[in-house]
C-alpha cells in the first residue's frame, strides 16, 4: 500500500520485529509442522529422508524438528548464505531436481510460489508427502496433481492421495495450504502470545504518540521488542543479569536497555 500511495496512515511492520520473526517462524513452526504431519498421517519419520524448501527462520525451525525426530534433513535454497548456514549446521544442501529424487517429506517454507511443481512430483518416491507451512497455496503446484492425476482419493478431511499417470502416488496435505493450520491447530499460545504482544504495543505507540511516525511503514523500536521479551521471561522461570553503571558505560548502551544496535541479527 505504501508503495502504490495508498496507505494513508503510519503502520508498523510487526512482523519484522525480533520476537516475532524469531520466535514465532523459527519455535512455533517447529512444534506445530509436525503436530500437523502426524495429526494428518501419523508417519514414523525416524529415518525418513525430509526434504525443507528454504532455510530462512520458517525453514530453521522446520528443519530442527524433523531432525530431532530421526529424519535425514535435505535443504534447497536460493540465498548463499542461508544456504551455508544450513550446510555448516551439517544438512545437504542441493537443487530440488535432486532433493525430489530422494526425499519422502516434503515441507516449503519459502514464501515464493511454484517451489515443488509437476515435474518434480512425477519424480518423487512412492507415497511422498508434500505440505506447506510457508504461504499460501502457491508453493506446491496442486492444481497440476488435480489436473494431471488420474485417480484421487480423500483419505480424511485435508489429506488427498493422488495416483500419478507413472503408476505412483503423492499424499497431498490441505491442499497446498498452511498445514500447521489445516492439519492441526497452528502454533502453541505461549509463542502467540509474543506475536500478538507485539501487536498491542506497536498500536499503543501508535496512538500515545501522534505525530511520531509519519506515514509508511515501520519496525517496532529496539526497547519495546526487548520489552516484548522481558514480558514473557518469568513464565520461563528466566533470571535476567544486570549491567553494573562501570559495565553500561563501557558498552555504551542504557542499563535497562536498548542493548543492541537496530541492525543487529540476533
């Protein structure tokens, strides 16, 4: 809206902020991917080849989980240094021409659209499972299976198993749409819980301080994502230390915080 002048407010752009986009992509989507996957298919994945399309924080997460539960994590990517960060985390990464030979869950996370298509499922093993839980129905070309399978059947609400016109079959989860969503019940509170506290301040920013923030788009400022965070530290049972004033001075930053420049990765 900014970009085409049609935004006629300041907005903030939560999203970005720190404790959602590291919390809520990375840690919710590495819980509810496979609550998703198992309410759907109840799928041993301890020793199944898995397949993360995109390595960013949805993908991090991702990838964490299914390693955690016994599977061989493949990566694809397209940025080179997400791409040597999931290869120096010890995952293979390669093109998903290659992946779609081996894999037998595939998960995208990217965002994009078009990322596994026709071609690459007639490629895949027998009974592969292909899901989303990065965007919207864009990501796993559907509309090609429902096109080009010759038979379909709905194995229960949200999972449909197509038969190739190759003899073999690809079990497709909520139709190429959010499965942590469609297949289950999405990320756990306590992580929402980040997100939508991030919401609250961007909006009471918004309103105790007219004229601030001129029109366009915006990140929540460094202290009230901190703030976010100091929230919810004491349901984790989280001690927080204390700069003295000597160590604040040194550092050159506030005792009770900003404590990073805005340009910091975390």
């Amino acid at each position: 809206m900014f970009k085409n002048g049609t935004l006629k407010v300041p907005a903030f752009n939560v999203n970005d902020s720190v404790t959602k986009s590291k919390f809520d992509n990375l840690y919710g989507c590495r819980e509810s991917l496979i609550d998703g996957i198992k309410r759907a298919t109840d799928v041993m994945l301890a020793g199944k080849v898995a397949v993360v399309c995109g390595y960013g924080d949805v993908g991090k997460g991702c990838a964490q989980s299914l390693r955690a539960l016994g599977a061989r994590v493949i990566i694809t990517e397209i940025d080179p240094i997400n791409a040597l960060q999931a290869a120096m985390e010890g995952y293979e990464v390669t093109t998903m021409e290659e992946a779609c030979k081996e894999g037998q869950v595939f998960v995208t996370t990217t965002g994009n659209k078009d990322i596994i298509t026709g071609e690459h499922m007639q490629h895949m093993k027998e009974d592969s499972i292909v899901c989303n839980i990065g965007h919207f129905d864009t990501e796993v070309d559907v509309k090609w299976l429902e096109k080009n399978a010759v038979n379909k059947v709905n194995i229960k609400p949200q999972v449909d198993r197509y038969e190739l016109k190759n003899g073999r079959h690809i079990i497709s989860l909520c139709e190429g749409r959010l499965v942590n969503l469609g297949c289950a019940t999405g990320h756990a509170s306590f992580v929402m819980s980040n997100s939508f506290t991030n919401q609250v301040l961007a909006q009471i920013e918004l309103w105790t301080k007219p004229g601030k923030y001129p029109v366009g788009v915006h990140v929540l400022p460094k202290i009230l994502d901190e703030e976010v965070a100091r929230l919810h530290l004491d349901h984790l049972g989280v001690k927080l230390t204390k700069l003295t004033p000597d160590q604040a001075k040194y550092m050159q930053v506030p005792i009770e915080g900003p404590y990073k420049a805005d340009h910091y990765r975390y």
